[in-house]
C-alpha cells in the first residue's frame, strides 16, 4: 500500500491525491479483512464436528436397540444394545440378515427418507423371535435416521421372562387394584408385584419367592377372598388364574415352567359388582385392556357363549385379526368340534370355578389341532369363561414328521429285504442266459431271444437298485471327486434327452470344495432330476405343476461354494453348520404343488399319469444322497407378486477336506480277465438256481467247485481235510448264515480267503461282519463278472496281497 501511494506521489506530484488515494485503499483492505473473518467463522463452526458423546447416553436403553444413520447409511452412532446385537461394523439397511429381511429394511429406510417415518410389527413372519424396527427422519437438515429394533418373542417358553411383574406392567396393574403374581403348579409363588407385597406382607421390596400362595390369603363364610395380613378390615378380592403355559402331557417330565400361572387379585372397587350395570362393563374393558398386553392368546365369553373380548395374540392365533371376533367360540372351529366346545363353555360358565382344556380344530387350519383352555371366572356379575388358545402346530408336525420316518423306515425295510430276494431271481436268470449264449453265436434263432431275456433282466436289476438306493442299502463305490467333472460326464447325454425345445444351462462357482461320492450314483441323482425337470416342462407331469403350454423352457445346473458362516446364515433346523459343496438343478415348468410337496420324496409316489411312472426317481435320489451323507431340499421359483414360476432341488455334499482329488488313470490289468489261475474253491449258496449258475461259471473258468447248499454242509466239507483256495459264500442263509461259518473256518484255516456274495450293501455287511481278508461281489451277477472277481481275489491271495 505505501509503494502504491509513493508512485502515485512521484506521478502526480499532488500530495492531495496521494493522501486520498492511500485512505481508499486502506478502507478496501479494512472490509476486505472484516467480510473474511465474517464468512470464517460459520465455516469453523460448520467444520467443527458435534459431540455425538451426549447422543449416546440418551438413546442408552437396555431395551432397544438404537442406531443413527447418515444419508450415505453410514453408522454415526448406535447404544450397547445395538453393538451386541449386529456388531459396530454394520449399519442398517445393510445389516447380517437374510435376503428377505433385508429387502424389508431397505424399504423402511426409503420411506423414512422420503415421508420422515416407518416402521414393521415383525422382521420374520413364521420366526419365534424376530425384531419389530421402525425408522424416523430427524436432525436440523432432516439428514439422520433414527433407528430403533425391538426383540419380540411368540414363544411360551419366553412368557415368563416377559412378566416383570416388579417393573411397569406390575406397577400400572396395582394402581388399577389388581395385584398379580406367578406360581408354580404347586402353588409357590415365583414372582410378585410391588402391591401385592405390601398387601400381603407389609413391605413392598419383599419378594415372597418360595412361599405358599394360598397361605396368603383367606376366605370368609360368604367364600370372599381378602389378604390375610389385611383381615376382615380389607377390600374383597376376586380371584382370576391365567395359565401361562399348557398342562404337561401324560408321561412327560414337566419342565419348571411348566403349569406356571399369572394370579390376578382383583379389588371389589375397580368397577366388578353383582350385575353387567355400567360399572361391571367398565371392569370387563379395564381387565380387557390390561390382558390385551399378554403375549399369551386370551379371550373372555359371557355364561351363554358370547364372546366379551379378545387380545390380539388371541387373534392372531385364530386368524381373525382383520375381521375381528366373531360372535360365538364354536364359530371359529370346524362343525365337528362347534357340539363339544358349545358344551365345554356352558358347562365352565354355569357350573364351579373350574379350569380344563380340549383339542380344536380352527377353520383356517383344519388339519392342524391346537390346545383351547377354558376357565371358569366369578367376580365378574354373571359368570364368564377365560378362553387361552396354545398353538401346538409345531408339536403336531414334530408328530407327523416321526410317524412320516417311521413309516419311511419300514417301507425302506420291506423294499430293501424284496430287492435281496428277487437279485437272488435275477442272477439266476442273468447268469443262465450267459451260459446259454455261450452255445449261441449271432444269427442263430434262439440267439436274439435269450439277448432280449438278459436286456430285460438287466432292467429289472435297475429296478432293485433303485428299491435299495432308497433304502439306502445298495453299495457304493466312493471317491474324491470334484461335482464339475460329474456335471461335464453326464451333460452330452442329459442335452440329448431334453430335446431342442428345452435349453440347458450349466454355472459353476470358482474354488469348489471336493466332496466324497460314488461318481456313478451321482450321475443318476443328476439324470433322473433332470428328467424330471423336462417332464414338468413338458407337462408330464413330473412336479405335479401346471407345465408350459409350448413345451418350451429352461433347465439350469448350478454349483455352489458355501462356506460354515454362510451355512448358519440359513437358518435351517436340518442343515448342520459345515462347508458345502452345492448342486442345484431347476427349471420353469410351472413349480411345485403345496400339497404335493411333502410326498415328493415317498416311494411310488407319482403326479405322472398311470404307466408313465414307477414314483421311485425322487426316493432313490432321497436315498442315495442320504447315504452319501449329504442333504436335499426342494422348493419353489416364485415371480414378484409370489406365483411359482418353477421348482428348485438344492443338494448339499459337505466338503471333502483330505487329500485332493486325482484324476483317474486307466488301469492296465496284469492278466485277462478270462484266463483262470486254478484252483479249489468251496462253493456255499443256498438258492438252488444261484449255486448252479455259480458252479457252471466257475468251473467253466477252470475251477474245481465243491457246492454246498448250507454253512453246515461247508464246514462238514472243511472237515473232511480238503484244501480249498477261496471260499465263495452267500450271506444270508437259513440255519448258519455266511458269516458265523466263516468264523469257524477261519479257526481251522486261518489265511483261506473269503468272497461274500449279497444284494446288501458292502458298507452294511463290512461294519456288520468285520472279518479281515473279506471280499465282496454284488447279486445280481453274470457268469463273465463272477469269473473275473474270483480270477482277481486268487491271484491277490497268491501274491500276498488285497486287490
């Protein structure tokens, strides 16, 4: 500034001009200065970060967990409840919930944005414990949300915890003149209020836990109640038992829950009188209210049957929360139940004090019984009945499910022991066509007619390996594999089947966990659902489902990384926490029927028309991934509005986390299967067809036999001092089975090799039989296979070692 002056001083030569011109300036740099000071002040403050510190200690409430958001959903702050419940390094919308629950906090957090508020009753419907959440908008610049979750509960385990009667709810019923308690069946109490305390004992911090309830109180000669600290002097009580939970069933141990009950000590001046006067309504709606809290299911009928009113977890048991009440009880059960609890509720509202309780059948579900208890209440004018609704839906299904395994067990018995006999038939037949085909060349008459003999018993062969697949007693073969290599093995012959109206779409996952299966059976489990999904589509059908019109559609074969963290995330009851490999195979023909879904596993159970299904595809891919140790379910693709659009089967194989899976390498055998090393073999079978077929294959194969119809009769040939090489021997006989002969010859010749032959499982009959040195051929068998399995166990016996 002064330079400036000096040059307009050394220009001018006019100190006048220099003198006005240094004050302009000097008044432009003052406000210059003045005006940046201004505007630097709010920027410090708007800069300066708030002390979200006192926020903290307001929302701090044990009972609600409490989060503020910005408008990035970023967590600014949240109490110790919230930090317990979802950790501090997630903010709502995006919490760890499943995909559902997520959706549905999303859309609160765009209402509240938008209209400054909203909120959910549940987060989970179906769930026994879930959270009800509501948002609000809030801040100078409406640039917070203010997130409050609430844990609510249906279960009566949880009635209990629920009834403080020392905090507010005891609290507000002893300012209303009900004093409330908790008791055991045998009558001790558990708990009680503040009131009732002081009442009954003087001194309201006393907790009265332990003592007897009925001690308490007295009765006069009119059957008044009063406390019996308070004597004659005191207001009459009348007396209301509400049941927190259902009565223990015969043979059960009940739990210290158990029988518990909510007693309500009810004063003669809060409005209850002799008759339904203004005042007895009064009390009716005053008690209405107050059990409109409990989370249990209660509801109140005059003597004749009407119903007074009802809470709304009554309500919401019986299905009647938008419609309200009906006018009677019965009119919520169906018509053969509306007699006996027409006849329930009069006897209880006319008769004594009495309690009880009887299996009903709602409307809405007819097929699902549920516990109603009734209980007589005096006091109240006339007589009137407490209604208590207890939802036993989840005991009925555990029932159900029971009964369903139970009778899956014995179908899979049944199956399993018909498909040991007939394999017996079938090797019979299989093997004598072998012979005879040995005397036939092509060309010959009868040749084309033992070929088709051989074809069909094969098929029927199919057919018992599906019957023990589904009793999970076939054998199995498995190995280290990998589900892409399976999927790529199978899928030029799947593409050939569904035909060019249906695409087929493969995905796979990266860094797929190897899993422990018998790559055979596995190929099946993944025809027969793929069949299966081209038959819905073609409206066959196979789902029971609707099918598409056009015979168009899309199967698709997915595979799945999941992870033991991910697993848990399910939710599922079956599923145990474990990495996954995943196999999922859907389609869009239209989805599953509800009331086709719990059959779809069950043995000759089909949707197909007749002969177009022997319903044992799903049962034998039920029964070979159960023996695998994996797990299936199925269920539906839906569309927006909640329409099936398709259905889904998801195959869970737990991980194989040994030595990583090698690709196989052909083997190179050491000598033709048909050339015959020799020897002496013992020959033990007590089917007359099998043991001829046996013999003739054998001996053919340059083996001298001795055949023997039963264990008896081979230990009787060991007896006689003959050397045998290997010891062929069925099972399951009459009289000395397999195995116990074996045992004794094993005393006399302790290194002879064993050959078993069985349609029962190998792992069974391993874990079952337990003797070293065993071997094991499968029935049916053909007259090559036997010859060769025999050729491979002498020559392992010659060499010192097992194949």
């Amino acid at each position: 500034m002064v330079v400036s002056t000096a040059i307009i001083f050394l220009t001018t030569s006019s100190p006048v001009a220099a003198a006005v011109y240094g004050c302009a300036l000097a008044v432009l740099l003052l406000g210059a200065f003045a005006f940046e000071r201004m505007q630097a002040k709010p920027a410090e403050a708007e800069l300066s970060p708030p002390d979200w510190s006192v926020t903290v200690a307001a929302i701090e409430d044990r009972g609600s967990a409490i989060a503020i958001t910005d408008r990035a959903n970023r967590l600014v702050c949240a109490n110790s409840a919230y930090v317990e419940a979802f950790g501090a390094g997630s903010a709502p919308p995006s919490l760890p919930l499943n995909r559902p629950q997520l959706e549905i906090l999303s859309r609160i957090a765009r209402i509240a944005w938008r209209d400054g508020s909203d909120q959910v009753d549940t987060l989970e419907e179906g769930a026994e414990t879930g959270w009800s959440v509501a948002a609000v908008r809030a801040g100078r610049g409406d640039d917070h949300l203010i997130w409050r979750f609430n844990r609510i509960s249906a279960t009566k385990r949880d009635l209990l915890s629920e009834l403080d009667l020392s905090g507010p709810l005891g609290i507000a019923l002893s300012r209303a003149g009900i004093e409330t308690a908790i008791t055991r069946p045998d009558g001790i109490i558990r708990s009680v209020s503040a009131g009732f305390a002081e009442r009954a004992s003087g001194d309201e911090a006393a907790t009265l836990a332990g003592q007897d309830f009925a001690s308490l109180l007295r009765a006069d000669d009119r059957d008044r109640i009063f406390f019996a600290r308070e004597g004659r002097g005191g207001t009459p009580q009348t007396l209301i038992d509400v049941p927190l939970s259902e009565p223990p069933q015969a043979g059960v141990v009940p739990g210290p829950d158990d029988g518990a009950s909510l007693m309500l000590l009810v004063d003669s001046g809060v409005g209850i009188g002799n008759g339904w006067d203004s005042a007895s309504h009064a009390g009716v709606a005053q008690l209405g209210a107050l059990l409109a809290q409990l989370p249990l299911g209660l509801a109140m009928t005059d003597r004749d049957g009407r119903f007074l009113f009802g809470n709304d977890a009554f309500l919401r048991s019986v299905d009647r929360v938008e419609r309200g009440l009906p006018p009677f009880p019965t009119d919520l059960v169906v018509r053969e139940d509306k007699a006996a609890l027409s006849d329930a509720v009069r006897r209880h509202g006319r008769g004594p004090a009495t309690s009880g309780d009887m299996a009903v059948r709602l409307v809405f579900q007819p097929d699902e019984p549920v516990s109603l208890g009734l209980a007589g209440v005096r006091g109240l004018g006339e007589a009137a009945v407490l209604l208590s609704l207890t939802d036993s839906s989840e005991e009925t299904q555990l029932k159900r499910q029971v009964a369903q395994a139970t009778k899956m067990q014995a179908v899979g018995q049944l199956a399993g022991g018909f498909a040991h006999d007939f394999n017996n038939v079938l090797t019979a037949i299989i093997g004598t066509c072998d012979l005879m085909l040995l005397r036939h060349t092509p060309g010959d008459s009868d040749y084309d007619d033992i070929q088709q003999i051989r074809a069909n018993s094969n098929r029927a062969a199919s057919l018992t390996r599906q019957l023990l697949a589904f009793s999970r007693q076939q054998t199995l073969r498995p190995e280290i594999l990998q589900l892409p290599d399976v999927v790529s093995e199978v899928s030029p012959l799947i593409k050939r089947l569904l035909g060019e109206k249906i695409s087929y779409h493969v995905q796979h996952d990266r860094n797929l966990g190897a899993v422990r299966a018998d790559p055979q059976q596995l190929e099946q489990v993944i025809m027969n659902l793929a069949v299966n999904a081209r038959d819905a589509i073609n409206m066959n059908g196979a789902h029971g489902g609707p099918g598409n019109p056009k015979g168009e559609g899309r199967i698709s074969l997915l595979t799945r990384n999941i992870t033991a963290r991910d697993s848990v995330k399910l939710g599922s009851e079956i599923l145990p926490p474990a990495d996954y490999t995943v196999l999922i195979v859907q389609d869009n023909g239209g989805g599953i029927p509800p009331e086709v879904m719990p059959k779809l596993f069950e043995p000759f159970f089909t949707t197909k028309e007749q002969g177009k299904g022997t319903g044992l595809g799903l049962s034998t891919v039920y029964g070979i991934i159960k023996q695998s140790g994996g797990f299936i379910f199925a269920d539906n693709l839906t569309d927006g509005a909640g329409r099936p659009t398709g259905a889904r089967f998801t195959i869970y194989f737990p991980v194989h986390h040994g030595e990583a899976p090698r690709r196989k390498e052909v083997a190179v055998p050491e000598e033709s299967s048909e050339s015959s090393v020799g020897g002496r073999i013992l020959l033990v079978e007590d089917e007359d067809m099998v043991r001829v077929v046996a013999e003739r294959a054998l001996s053919r194969a340059g083996y001298e036999i001795t055949a023997c119809p039963g264990g008896e009769e081979g230990l009787a040939a060991i007896a006689k001092g003959t050397e045998f090489d290997l010891v062929v021997s069925d099972v399951v006989m009459p009289g000395m089975d397999g195995p116990t002969m074996v045992r004794a010859i094993r005393k006399q010749r302790p290194d002879i090799p064993v050959l078993f032959m069985s349609g029962y499982a190998e792992e069974n009959l391993r874990s079952e039989i337990d003797i070293p040195n065993m071997h094991f051929i499968a029935k049916p068998f053909s007259v090559a296979s036997i010859s060769e399995k025999v050729g491979s166990v002498m020559r392992s016996a010659k060499a010192g070692k097992r194949p």
